[in-house]
C-alpha cells in the first residue's frame, strides 16, 4: 500500500511515522512535510488550499489512499475533489467539515440537534452591537467564526479585554475573512477533554481521550496557541462517563451530520468541557487535534493503515482498536515570542541524543532540514513525546529528553499533565482499571 499525508506540522509527522509501522504500506510520502518528516519519507511541494493540485499529486504518485492532516484542505473541498475522480481520501466532505470551518454554523448545528453546548450571547458583524451586548457576567468566550489556527479565541475576563478584542476581530482585521463575523457565548466551567473519534458517518472507533494546553505559558496563562502539550492516561475518562459522551455528543453529532446530508469519512474532534451539568461541547475540529496526535499514536496498539483500509471499505464496524495501558505525554518546544512575533533559522542540536538516550520520539512541526542539521522554521518546533506505566513516568521521559534538546530562544511549559483536574493517579482505582480494561478490549 501506498499512503500520502497531506500536511507538514508535528500531526503529520506522527501520522507518517505510525503508518511506516504497518506490514501492509510499502510507501509513504508527505506533502508538504518537514525537515524531520524528510528523514522517514519523502516530502513533496504542495498547496494545501488548492483540491485540484493535490488530486493530481495523488494520482501522479500513484498513492492508494491519501490521508489528511490539518482542515484547510478539508474546508477547501479536497474529500470532494477526490471523490469526483474515485481516489480514496480520510477526510470529510466540505458539508462535513463546515462543523470545523464555521463557529457560528457549529452552533447553529447543535441547536438544531439538541447537542449540549455553552449558551449563545449571539452573533456580531460590527463592533458596536458586540460590546453593548456584554453584560455583567465574566468571564465571557469571544469566538472568530472562520479558521485561526487555534488563535481566534478570547476568554474574556473583563469589558476592557473583550471589548479590545471585538475591536481588533472586527475593525482591525486581525483575523482576516475568518474574524469577520464574531459569536459571543458563555464561559463553561470544568475540566477539558479532547475527544476523537475516526469515523464512516455511522460506526466510529473511540481513540484514546486525551487533554492539551493551549496558553502559552504554565499555569495557563499567557494567550492562546496551537497547542503548547498534550497528554493521554488511563482513568482520565472513565467508562460510564464516556458513554454519556457518546450518548449525548457523539451519536446525535453524526445523526444530524447525516439527516443534513453532509458525508463523513474521517477523523472528528469533541472538545469537550466536563462541568456540573454534564458534558459539552466547546469547539468541533474536523481532523486529528496537534499536539493531541502525538499521545495518541504512543498509545496506539493497532495498525492504523488497517484501521483506514477498514474504513475507506465501509468495514469499520468490525475493526477492533486496541491501547496501550498506561499513559503517554507531548511537551512542545516553541520559537520564542510564539505565538507573536518570533525568528527562524536556529539550529537545533541534541536531539538525536535525546532520543537515544531515554526513548522518548520527538516528532517535528516547524523544522527544516539541511544535510544532517535541523533548523527552526515555524512557532511551534518539536513535539517531545514519550509513554510510560503512568502520567508521571511519560512526563519524566518526555522532559528528561526536552532538557537535551538545544536551540536558541527555545521555550515550553514545564506543568505538562502536572496540574491537571482529572488525573489517572486521582481517579478511584476501579475508575482507572475498568477504563484500561475497556480500551484494551
């Protein structure tokens, strides 16, 4: 089998390196890549926003299946274009992926489902109107509607605050086309969940739940990222909860996907907030999270290539996906400034040596590679990742291999997993071992 990843950041990174595990794929190539997906395939030139070009890029390669990474080219169209020409892709069609492209159309969609979610203060396309709506409750979430990388999000602690952000979305600009209509909703209270799901619109195969810190800076502070860690553990859900969960978000989630006529064939994403009232839903990604990719696949007892192979055959209902128990963690390793304004170019040094040295696999994002240096390219540069018996033991490894790991301006949190609300150590130890057990079934 012959696979192409689209994408060039450290999801597909861990995505080539996971389905090179497979007996069954004897070519993988990834387009655009990175400097250290260049040393496990080939990296190809593409445009991610052009469907066409990477139709004819697949067909040209001859690739059997074509994997996608970020949503740019899922919310350009790229499912359909594939379709059109009969070539396999895991992706979701443009319809599909409009739960990710649009803020404004997700909540729109799960009011119409009955899907639970924040409250909605309403939808702005000036800002005038936006800030005479805020009232007295703080804190309050301010919402980019189209696509920001992760950044287009504020909460917003006070009126000066919100106000300077409803300004900067929708008269300066700062968001592009993608902030020129801004929702306003409710600020849950909680813990976070990142769940995933890969699914063919009906069966799904539940991944391993996982949970990311998106500040900047530890204690969560500091403004929003791509994403600065992530980490996955036996007990951070435990079964009866994760079946109210499938309940009550997954189910009427693909119900109303396919009452509505939107096709789905791929990776779908819950984030999800855990309050007092029952779980909801925050945000829809219609793609594997980045950095919650890495954990995930450091737990992954299958062969993916199969489980997309079972997938793209309508035959996923019969596909058993097993995990390693324990836990695994990612702690990313950014430009400094990320996520303003940061220099390029830095030589890395010392990660070969961290990965030799304590096992941990660092999995590149912004890198690029000449002979055999690497170099930064991008805000977030490395994806430091590693599993272990428990939380604590993939943290050690992970971090033991951060502190070998050298370039200039380097920057990561350093309370990955530490301050966590649920943990797998404090969930009750019945919790803990039933949610083990029923993953490893």
């Amino acid at each position: 089998m012959k696979i192409l990843v689209l994408g060039s950041g450290g999801r597909e990174h861990a995505l080539v390196w996971k389905l090179r595990q497979s007996p069954s794929v004897d070519k993988v190539w990834c387009a655009p890549g990175n400097g250290g997906v260049s040393a496990e395939a080939e990296c190809l030139p593409a445009r991610l926003d052009d469907a066409d070009s990477l139709v004819s890029l697949a067909a040209n390669l001859g690739a059997d299946m074509t994997v996608v990474g970020p949503e740019v080219p899922l919310v350009c169209g790229v499912a359909d274009a594939f379709a059109a020409r009969g070539m396999h892709l895991v992706g979701p069609s443009k319809r599909g992926a409009e739960l990710e492209g649009s803020k404004i159309f997700a909540k729109e969609f799960m009011a119409r489902h009955a899907i639970p979610t924040a409250r909605t203060m309403g939808t702005f396309e000036s800002p005038a109107p936006a800030i005479a709506a805020l009232g007295a409750d703080w804190p309050v979430v301010i919402k980019a509607d189209g696509l920001c990388a992760g950044k287009g999000v504020l909460v917003a602690t006070d009126r000066a605050a919100a106000a300077d952000f409803i300004e900067r979305a929708l008269d300066a600009r700062e968001f592009g086309a993608s902030g020129a209509r801004i929702l306003l909703e409710e600020s849950l209270r909680g813990p976070e969940l990142s769940y995933i799901v890969l699914t063919d619109g009906q069966n799904f195969i539940p991944l391993a739940p996982t949970r990311d810190h998106k500040r900047v800076f530890d204690r969560d502070l500091g403004p929003n990222t791509g994403g600065m860690g992530a980490y996955s553990a036996d007990g951070l859900l435990w079964p009866a909860l994760e079946s109210e969960i499938q309940a009550t978000i997954v189910r009427p989630t693909l119900e109303g996907l396919a009452r509505e006529s939107r096709p789905y064939g791929g990776f779908l994403y819950f984030g999800i907030m855990l309050t007092s009232a029952g779980p909801k839903v925050l945000e829809f990604n219609c793609r594997l999270g980045d950095p919650e990719t890495q954990p995930i696949v450091m737990r992954m007892d299958f062969d993916l290539a199969a489980a997309f192979q079972a997938l793209l055959e309508a035959d996923l209902g019969r596909f058993e996906a097993r995990w390693k128990p324990g836990a695994s963690a990612c702690v990313v390793m950014a430009s400094g400034g990320y996520p303003g304004a940061f220099e390029a170019g830095k030589k890395i040094d010392g990660i070969a040596e961290a990965e030799a040295q304590t096992g941990a696999k660092v999995f590149h994002a912004g890198t690029k590679r000449e002979g055999d240096a690497y170099y930064t390219s991008g805000g977030r540069i490395l994806g430091v990742s590693a599993s272990g018996k428990d939380l604590p033991a993939a943290l050690a490894t992970a971090y033991s291999a951060v502190e070998r790991i050298h370039f200039d301006g380097a920057h990561y949190r350093r309370d990955i997993g530490t301050s966590a609300p649920i943990r797998a150590e404090s969930a009750a130890p019945a919790q803990a071992a039933a949610a083990a057990e029923a993953r490893r079934r």
